[in-house]
C-alpha cells in the first residue's frame, strides 16, 4: 500500500500536492513518501514477530542520501554491493557495522573499505573471492566475517534479468559444493564463518519461490550451525510490488477485489510462511529487501510536450526519457501513468507514451488507455520508487533529474536536478586536440 492519492481532483503524495512540488522543481523529478517506507519497514518487522531479524535495505534500489537516512533512523542496516554504497552509507550517517557487503566481483579496495568500517559480514560469491577476502585482511591485520552465498537452484519465476538463484546464473556457489566451500573457509587463517546466506531474485510475487529455497538451504544452515556455529541465516530480498493497481479507488480495494489466489504477496503472507521454517533454527535471520521498501513510494513527474496523432496510432511525448526511468525499455517494466489533475469529463485517450530520446525503445507504454491530456500537463509514473533514479544516464546529454522526499505536508528538494556545467566537469579536451 502507498501513500499517493487524489485528493478532490489532485494527485498528492501524502498531503502535498503534487503540482506544487513539479511548480517550484519542475519535471522531470522523483518524488518519495517517507511514510510508506516506514509503514513498510514496519509491516515487514512485524510479520516476522518471533524471530532475531535484522533488516538490510538494499542500497541498490533508492540510494538517495536522504532515503538511506530515513532508514538507518527506522534501525536498518543496508546490503551493499560496491564501495561507493559503502561511502553513500557512511556519507548519510548510516551504520555499516550493522550492514553486509554482497556482490561477484569485490575489488582489493573494496574489501579494504569494508572491513576497515567494521562490516557485519562479507557475502562470498565464489573460493577466489575469498582467497581475496583472506589475502586483503591479512595485510590489514583483521579477521573477515564472512558467510558464503549459497545457489540453491530456485526458479524464482520472474524476469530473466533479475532471476539470480538458478544455477546457470552467476551469483553463488551451487548447494552441492557449498559443504567443500566452507571447508575450505574454515582453513583461512584472516576469515571468520559467522553465516549462510541466499538470495533466489527479484520481483517475486509468491510465497512459494521462497519456500522451497529456504526448505532447501535451512537443513544445509543447520549443519553449519553444529560444525562451525554460524550466527545467521540471510535469506536475502526480492519480494515484489504492485505495479498495477486502480489508483482511483485505491490499492487496497484493488487488492481486495483480487482473487485469493492471485492476490500479490505481502508481508503478512510472506512470514506467516516462512517464520515455522526459520524459527527452529535458532539462528539471527537477515533481510535484504529493497524494492518491496521504495518501489510503491515514489513517482516520477513528467510534463507533457504534445501530442502526436499519427495515421496509425498516437503518441503522447513527455519530457521524461528513457534515461530517467529505463525499466520499460530494459525489462518491458509496466508502470501505470496517471494524469495530476483528474477530470472526468475528459474522452479517454489511446496512445504510446513515449519520451525524446532518439531510440525507438524510448517508450514507456503502447496502446495505454488513459485521461486525454494536453500540452503543459502533468503526469506521474507510479511506483518508480525502486530502481529508477539508481539506472537513469546522461544519455542525449540529458541532466539527472531532481528528486524530492515528502513527509506529511512538507516537501524538500534532496538532489538538485543535475546541470550542464556539472554534467562536463570531469571532462576535458587533451592538448594534442587544441
């Protein structure tokens, strides 16, 4: 559920007027609601009622500084996969001792970084990589925690590119050589085997993809447990969102109306699931969710440039690009685009909602169905909290957009919309040119 609702005929986030924000920051620009981060961090704890849990937002999704505050306040951690997601961490006054360090390929000074910041734990993704681990705390003088990524061959049935616990992926080590791995952990002198962990995708919309993975690694943690008294078990994230949904009578009518069957998981499903599994293992479970956090809170605002009737279809044009939010270009992603101001006296409009750039996979939608809309308008594209600013480029030397956070009814500006000069300031023409 989110916090972004027509208020008479106005979209507000929370209670701000979206108009407001577009008015004083203009488009495009990303907008959050801190409450629907927080109810959602919240529903997440509480569903796991009965467990040692410790939630790690991954940074991936929305590392905005502002957001990864607003998370360390509520006691997360974070799941971080490079160094700069260590330095935004630090940079936002978050605790990296409470995070872990995930990722296939960790640098030398990366691993430096961690461990000299005191990381909770290491996530192995293969035996060099921890050779490497071993090699970089040794010269540091420190032991690293480590648990090693285990591959337990889960179909998560989700998109092809963000499915990662299949075992032609690349992520982790398969389960039937994880027991090998972990020997020969244990005759590391600079490590430390102070967990397990897995992570089977993204986006996942059952239950079931997390219970089979969780029936087949719990047995293997358990092992662990007796022969080298692992503290932890990560499951790892990946529990989807809505992107579809009537915002007019709201997401939880929409959710309501659903078949039992094809409801889409929540929180209070997902543990009633999983917490009878976790529970006799006596082991601290970690957390490493990030979309189901910022996905349904945040939009992008885009303005409408015109519209374009063409013989066979129309094209509405907006100011965003592909640029700014790539998930339907990259992943066929469906993001529902409503109009800020609601006018039911409008004729419906069909159109390909499409952006500026010069790619034909500049488009956001095909044949979308929505209220006509002219130029000037605003829109939004709904649940674009998770991993749209993170993706965005320069492509068409087009400026990173702005990006704003709201709380009740105040709003601030938490990234400045990127401009021209920043753009080329690490640029220069060499001598031999001039």
């Amino acid at each position: 559920m989110h916090h972004f609702h027509y208020s008479g005929s106005d979209l507000h986030c929370e209670s701000v007027d979206l108009a407001a924000v577009a008015k004083l920051y203009g488009t495009p620009t990303y907008v959050y609601s801190a409450a629907t981060m927080e109810d959602h961090f919240r529903r997440l704890q509480r569903s796991l009622a009965g467990l040692d849990v410790q939630l790690c937002y991954a940074a991936k999704a929305n590392s905005s500084l502002a957001i990864l505050r607003h998370f360390s306040n509520l006691g997360a951690g974070f799941d971080l996969v490079s160094g700069g997601e260590i330095r935004r961490v630090l940079a936002a006054g978050g605790h990296v001792k409470s995070s872990v360090f995930a990722g296939v390929g960790k640098t030398e000074a990366e691993i430096a970084l961690a461990l000299q910041h005191g990381i909770f734990s290491f996530h192995v993704e293969s035996e060099p990589e921890l050779a490497r681990i071993n090699h970089v705390a040794g010269k540091l003088g420190l032991k690293a925690p480590i648990a090693i990524r285990v591959n337990p061959d889960v179909d998560a049935h989700t998109h092809a590119k963000i499915t990662t616990g299949k075992s032609d992926n690349k992520f982790g080590i398969p389960l039937k050589y994880a027991a090998a791995a972990y020997e020969a952990a244990a005759k590391y002198p600079n490590v430390q085997i102070k967990g397990v962990q897995m992570h089977i995708g993204s986006q996942l919309t059952s239950v079931a993809p997390f219970v089979e993975a969780v029936t087949k690694v719990g047995p293997f943690a358990a092992d662990l447990k007796a022969k080298y008294g692992i503290s932890y078990f990560s499951i790892g994230g990946g529990m989807g969102i809505v992107y579809r949904e009537a915002l007019a009578s709201g997401q939880a009518a929409w959710w309501e109306a659903q078949p039992a069957e094809q409801r889409p998981l929540t929180p209070e499903s997902y543990g009633a699931a999983l917490v009878p599994l976790l529970q006799p293992l006596g082991l601290k479970i970690l957390l490493e969710h990030g979309r189901f956090m910022v996905g349904n809170a945040g939009v992008l605002l885009s303005r409408v440039e015109h519209l374009k009737r063409g013989a066979a279809k129309n094209f509405l044009i907006v100011d965003a690009a592909m640029n700014d939010l790539v998930r339907p270009a990259m992943y066929d992603s469906f993001h529902e685009i409503v109009p800020l101001h609601r006018d039911s006296s409008r004729r419906a409009l069909v159109a390909d909602v499409v952006g500026p750039i010069c790619e034909s996979g500049d488009c956001f939608a095909k044949d979308r169905q929505l209220q006509e809309v002219g130029e000037g308008e605003l829109v939004a594209f709904m649940s674009a909290g998770a991993y749209g600013y993170t993706m965005a480029s320069r492509y068409n030397t087009r400026a990173m957009a702005a990006e704003v956070l709201v709380r009740g009814s105040a709003f601030e500006l938490i990234n400045a919309r990127e401009t021209f000069e920043q753009m080329i300031a690490g640029e220069k023409v060499p001598a031999f040119l001039k």
